[in-house]
C-alpha cells in the first residue's frame, strides 16, 4: 500500500490518505478529473476499471466516492472521495470520458442527490419522473407526499437534455441537446413487452429496420430500496436483496450479509460458509437455466424453453425443502443461515448433478447447435473486450468478451479460494459468446457442488450475534460474484443501529448500458437477441 501511496503523491501532493479496508484518496473537486486520468493512464497505477460510483450527502458536503480497480495490480482496489459544499448547486467533474460506465452511474447520483457533472453528455434524470421534485437521497429530502402526489397524466418524453459544459476559462454553462435528431424515427419498445423480460423500456432511432441509437428509460418499478434502507436496522435490510435480481438472490444476501459481518468482525461457522457457497451455486445453475430457456424463447424456440424450465424446478424444489420458498428465500442472516439443510438437500444436489451432464447435451442439440438460433446468435451485439472493461461489464456478458473477471478468482471470498473451477472464457465477443459462458458455468458450478455436497460439516449454522446490531463509524465495500456479473455493496455508518448510506452497485445496471452501444448498426430484431444475451434483470437496475 505504501508503494501506491507514493505514487499518488507525486502525482497529486495534496491528497489525502486514510487507511482502511481499503485505501480511501480524498481530493478537492478542482483537482478531480486530472487525477482520474492520471489514475488510469498512469504506468504502474491504471486504475482501467470505475467499480462502483456511490453518491454521498455528509449533511455539510454532497459528493461521490469513486471505487476504482486496478487489473494490471492484480484487481488491487482504491476508493476515492470527491465533495463539494454548495449544496444548491452541486457540481463534480464528469469522469464519463475516461469510464463510459460513468455515464449512467453519474446520470443516477445526479438523480438522487441533485449533483451536476461537469462535461457530462445527458445531465437527464435517470430513474425518476423528469418533473420529481426534490433529490430524495439527500438528508434534507421533504418526502412529504404533496409535494409530489401520484400523477394523473403520462410523463413526457424527454427529448431534450442538458449538459454542463466548462470552457477554457473554467465558467460552467448549461448547453442544450437533443436526444435524438430531428428526423429520427422513433419506435417504442417495452415497458409492457415480453422481450425486454420486465418493465424496461427502450426508444430506438431507427432507419428503416437498422438500429441507429437505443434510449434507455428506465424506473417503472423502482421502489427507493437505498432510501428505506436509512430508516431500517442492520437484519431488517437483509430482505431487500432478495427482491433486486430475484435469480441471484442467494449471491446478493450473501453479499449483503458479508459486507456486516467483515464491518462487525465476525467469524462465521465452517458450516454456514459450505452452505452459503453450495446455494449460491444453485441459484447460478437456476438462473443460467432461466436465461437459457428464455433466450431460446425470444428467439421462437418454445420447446427449449421447457427443457430449461424442467431441470430448473428440480433446483427450487431444493430451496423449497430448505429455505420455505422458491424466489425469495430470505436464507442467508448475519452470521450464517436461518435454518439447518433439509434432510433430503444432499439426496437431491446429487441427483442434479448426476442428470445435468446429459440434460446440457440434450439441450445443446436442440437448441445452441440449431443453425436458426447459431444465425440469430453469432456477430450479433458486438462487445469488444476494451468495451466490456470500460462500461465495467463483468459475470457472463464480460466473459463472453475474453474479459478474465470472476470476481470468485479476482476476489476470492468465503471458501472459494479452496475449490477446484475453471473461470469460462468466450472469445467470440457477440450473444452466442455470452450465452455459451452461461451453458459452461452450469458445468462449473455442479463441479463445485460435487466437492462438496459429501464435505458439508458438522457445526453450527450461525454465529453468535448481539440483539441489536451496530457498526463502528466507517465504510466498507464487499463483492460477490452474483449470476450477472459482480455485485456490490457499501455501507457507511455512523455508528448507529441503522446504517448512514446502503447503495447496492447491481451488474445489470451496466450491463443496460450497452444497449446502444451493442445494437447501434443492427437490425430492430436483433435487439431482442441482443437484450436476452446480455440478460439483465429489471428489479436490479429499479433498485
């Protein structure tokens, strides 16, 4: 760490370091986006992925703290914090330029916090009605409802949007934009449509049946998850991962789950930690089924569709026996699990992993060798592994890309480092790449279920844990590897039972943010493909 901290000074004497779970930069905002860049462009430092983007209200400073990773470091990670006092008019540099994941990130924080980045392409609201008052992260928020009761009419289409641009003397003036040009034809494409698998809604320019440019309007079901979370004790925010990407939902409390008991300082029971991985790996098995089967719907392959759905009720009939559900499972709790396996769990693993080899032959010959589906799949939503790296595309859709970013590699956490599995790797770069890691992770996970369903301890299923949890004063960020890609989670607290700031930094945020960038230039069918091969789910972009 020491050896990092050198660098940086040399290159920005004025930062200010503090020590911690993870190295935290502070630096003043004038200094921000030089520093970015010297960040990432840097021999020795190049910090080539933004992480994670977490909007801040200190109450005497709004801000954002900046997770960025380094991959040449070996997936070393610094956070960085940027605030400003104005709090009635925010501005932060716009660092969208160096990472294009920031372009949606920031798009959020401006959102909620109602900070406005500097050079930014679409300073549009993201997730909220574009005529919301009030910037409801903010602590100083007024949630009372008049000022912001149901409406009764549509909400417009935003065609027009603003960016804040800084001249050469350093004066910010707000420039108008459009959202698409004059003579642009624009199709409507969801919320309420089968194919963009939830309420997602997608405008498109089209010139006759090619795409020219994807708008995302995203929030129909966005339920203020982050916000609820302030008022709420540390068990009681347990719930909400749950009910985000519903098809990781073991992954995301778990990740959650982590994320308090690293901040507490707990150790967790041999037992609960087989458990927890075991489960996580059939969430994985069930949700690549899921993506498989309706990858294979979207396309008009109705019988693959049930092939999938079959071996996928074998996995929930497991969560069923042993969680009491079959999607929100609500399993995993501070310090382990809620209840010991069913008698029949290790009976069961086994039979699926015993079926699954010849299931995925089966399913490969109905459908993944199908010259139809290889047509509707191959060179089809491009992404580059450059790209994947700087929109932080990561889970399947990275690794279709030849992008190496298992975060059960990279980050290796709970038991992972002690077991034998191969990170699957495509090279293709298009939908049949990202759907083809998906079929081979199956493989991978029952290969880690196999070492351990005969290797599950005796012990205790949880730790020990006080009535009323609290956290030391801090911040901490935890990974996991959840079935889309990594998720994260950061909680700062001010030492209270409820946390100051919970933000959950979702995969299929990013991964909808190459939506134009993998469609632009293809056909208006292929939009479909390209969505179902990406496979985002909506709850996790709405959080």
């Amino acid at each position: 760490m020491s050896d990092i901290k050198e660098k940086i000074s040399s290159i920005l004497p004025g930062a200010v370091f503090t020590e911690g779970e993870t190295l935290m930069v502070t630096v003043e905002e004038k200094d921000w986006h030089s520093f970015a860049k010297a960040l990432k462009e840097t021999r020795g430092l190049e910090f080539d992925v933004l992480t994670a983007v977490v909007g801040m209200d200190w109450k005497d400073s709004l801000g954002v703290v900046y997770y960025l990773t380094s991959t040449s470091r070996n997936w070393e990670v610094i956070s960085v914090k940027v605030a400003v006092a104005d709090r009635e008019n925010p501005m932060i540099h716009s660092v969208s330029d160096l990472w294009k994941v920031a372009n949606f990130q920031e798009r959020e924080v401006f959102d909620f916090y109602g900070i406005k980045f500097i050079n930014h392409p679409d300073m549009r609201r993201f997730f909220l009605r574009n005529d919301w008052k009030g910037y409801p992260l903010r602590k100083d928020y007024d949630a009372d409802p008049k000022l912001n009761p149901i409406p009764a009419e549509d909400e417009q289409n935003e065609d027009d949007t603003v960016s804040y641009v800084e001249d050469a003397s350093g004066k910010v003036k707000a420039v108008p934009g459009k959202v698409f040009e004059e003579d642009d034809y624009v199709v409507n494409i969801g919320p309420q449509h089968p194919s963009t698998h939830g309420v997602m809604r997608f405008r498109a320019a089209v010139d006759g049946e090619t795409v020219k440019k994807v708008d995302v309007v995203s929030g129909y079901i966005h339920r203020g998850i982050e916000k609820l979370c302030e008022g709420m004790t540390y068990p009681q925010i347990l719930h909400f991962t749950d009910r985000m990407d519903y098809m990781s939902a073991h992954q995301n409390r778990h990740c959650l789950c982590m994320c308090i008991e690293k901040a507490m300082g707990l150790e967790i029971p041999r037992r609960a930690e087989v458990i927890r991985v075991m489960m996580d790996e059939l969430m994985r098995i069930s949700s690549h089924l899921l993506s498989f089967g309706c990858t294979a719907m979207d396309l008009g392959a109705t019988t693959a569709f049930f092939y999938g759905f079959r071996e996928r009720e074998m996995v929930l009939d497991i969560f069923e026996k042993t969680c009491g559900a079959r999607m929100s499972m609500n399993y995993n709790v501070i310090g382990g699990v809620i209840a010991d396996l069913h008698p029949d769990f290790v009976k069961d693993v086994k039979e699926l992993i015993r079926i699954m080899p010849e299931r995925l032959k089966e399913y490969h010959k109905v459908f993944s060798g199908n010259l139809i589906a290889k047509n509707r799949l191959k060179k089809v939503g491009h992404l580059s592994k450059e790209d994947a790296i700087n929109y932080a595309i990561t889970g399947p859709s990275g690794r279709g890309s030849n992008w190496s970013c298992d975060c059960r590699k990279k980050h290796p956490y709970s038991i992972y480092s002690e077991l034998d599995f191969e990170e699957v790797l495509e090279t293709g770069c298009d939908s049949y790449s990202r759907y083809m890691v998906r079929m081979k992770e199956i493989e991978q996970s029952c290969k880690i279920l196999e070492q351990l369903v005969d290797r599950i301890p005796e012990g205790d299923i949880r730790a020990q844990v006080p009535k009323v949890v609290k956290l030391p004063a801090g911040n901490w960020y935890q990974q996991v590897e959840a079935s889309r890609g990594t998720f994260g989670v950061y909680i700062e607290s001010d030492g209270g039972k409820n946390p100051y700031r919970v933000h959950f930094q979702s995969p299929c945020f990013n991964l909808v943010g190459v939506m134009d960038l993998t469609c632009s230039g293809y056909m208006i069918a292929d939009l479909i493909t390209i969505g179902a091969a990406l496979d985002f789910v909506i709850p996790d972009i709405d959080r």
